[in-house]
C-alpha cells in the first residue's frame, strides 16, 4: 500500500551535568500504510520517548521523521506530508490534530463530558459535519451504544480504553499511535481492547503500539525491538496463526535476553 513513515538515524538527547545521554539513538524505521507495527523493549529502553518524537509531540536533536502524503493526507489539506524537522510547533501541532490518533495508558477522558462528547470532541474541534452519525456507528459497532450517556467514572477500565481509541480514530487519522494501552487493564480488558485495534488495523487503520506485553505485542504483522535508545532487531509475524506468532517471538526476545 505504500510507505506512510520514514525515520531516519532518529536521536533525541538530555544531559545529567555534563553526561550525555540518548534516549532514542539514531533509530531507523519505515512503517507501511494499513501495517500493525509493535514496538518492544525493556523499561527504560526510549520506546515511549520515540512515541512522542513520532507524534511531533518532543523535538529530535538529529535524524528525521517524515509522513509521506498520499489520498488520507490530502483529503486533509496536507498533500505533501509533513517533515517534523522543518515544522514549527504550531504546524506540527495542527498536522497532529488532522492525521495523527493517540492512545496512552491512562484513557485521559474529560470526566465532564459523556462518552458520545468525548469521543465527538476531535470532530468539533475540526469543525467537521455529520459527526453525529459517525459516532453513534463507532459506539454501535464497538460495543459501547449503550454507554453514551454515561461519564467516564461510569465506566470499566476497558470501557474506558475503547471510548478513548474510538476519539482517537473519530476524524479518521491515517496513523494510530498507541503508547501500553493494555498497561492497566486486566486480561479480559485486554482482548477486548486488542479485537477493536485488530479490527481497525484489519479495515486499513496503521497502527503503531508500544506494549511490554508479549501476547498484545504478536498480534501485530511487525514487532520493533527498541534495546538502550536503538533498535536492537525486528520480526514480521503471521496474524493468521497465532500460536505460532506468540512462539516465534518469545524465542526472539529470549535471544535479546527479555
């Protein structure tokens, strides 16, 4: 379908006195359009910290991020992509807004606003029309129609998750960045979770998704191994067998001493 991402010898820096430390050290990825990318790694390893630099979220000291335009892009006013090294603030603020769905851990949910107000707030935001009708059919398919009405302190901790992934894909965003959305949710929570992003990826959704979850991580086609800021190797996964997926990359992270 065409590269959607490309990262380049990605690094981002901070200093302890006059220690230098890399968080994300020269980091190379492309990532495909309608690809399920997991990204892995020990506590501590930058895979959160590559997250935000993927969101345009924190700045890199070197490298590059670029979103290749395409028929999504366009259809959003921003035909030719966006390179994050040459964007203000402002403007990767507002690509953010138009092409890029986030979900952390926390489901960060206005308490305030109903399920149906929270997940409609992107839309109002871009001032898009008939999101109505758009989000009564994202409730009604996953499982939450009868949940609307209700605030998020009304809700399970999975509820909670699905409200948030379907604010995050309302506005339809050709990239889904997803940081340990299963990191406080219980096993049944959790499968929950994952059929809604299996669901998505399987209908043209690109998702990338940070997990230290081994059985959420092989659902994906791709798991990135990220060891102290680089990647440290990557596997490609079949989807259509899923034993076979969650065997192969045990014996790859045992290898990398996981």
């Amino acid at each position: 379908m065409g590269k959607l991402l490309e990262v380049k010898n990605l690094t981002k820096k901070y200093y302890v006195g006059k220690t230098e430390n890399r968080v994300v050290d020269h980091v190379s990825m492309d990532v495909d359009r309608g690809e399920f990318v997991a990204v892995m790694g020990a506590s501590g390893s930058g895979k959160t910290s590559l997250m935000h630099l993927l969101a345009g979220i924190d700045d890199f000291d070197e490298g590059s991020v670029k979103y290749i335009g395409g028929t999504d892009m366009t259809e959003k006013g921003t035909a030719g992509g966006a390179d994050f090294g040459n964007m203000s603030g402002k403007a990767k603020s507002l690509f953010r807004r138009r092409n890029i769905g986030i979900v952390f851990q926390q489901q960060c949910l206005i308490p305030d606003l109903t399920v149906y107000e929270n997940i409609m707030l992107p839309m109002m935001l871009l001032r898009r029309p008939a999101g109505k009708d758009t989000v009564l059919k994202l409730c009604g398919r996953f499982g939450l129609k009868e949940h609307i009405r209700k605030y998020p302190s009304q809700l399970s901790g999975g509820q909670q998750q699905r409200a948030a992934i379907l604010r995050s894909v309302v506005n339809q965003p050709p990239i889904l960045l997803c940081d340990e959305p299963t990191g406080s949710l219980n096993s049944a929570q959790t499968k929950l979770v994952m059929d809604l992003l299996d669901e998505l990826n399987r209908n043209g959704q690109t998702i990338i998704l940070v997990t230290h979850d081994m059985k959420v991580a092989a659902r994906g086609q791709r798991v990135v191994y990220i060891e102290d800021g680089h990647v440290g190797g990557e596997i490609r996964l079949s989807r259509e067998e899923p034993e076979e997926a969650e065997q192969k990359l045990m014996d790859f992270l045992k290898e990398r001493g996981w």
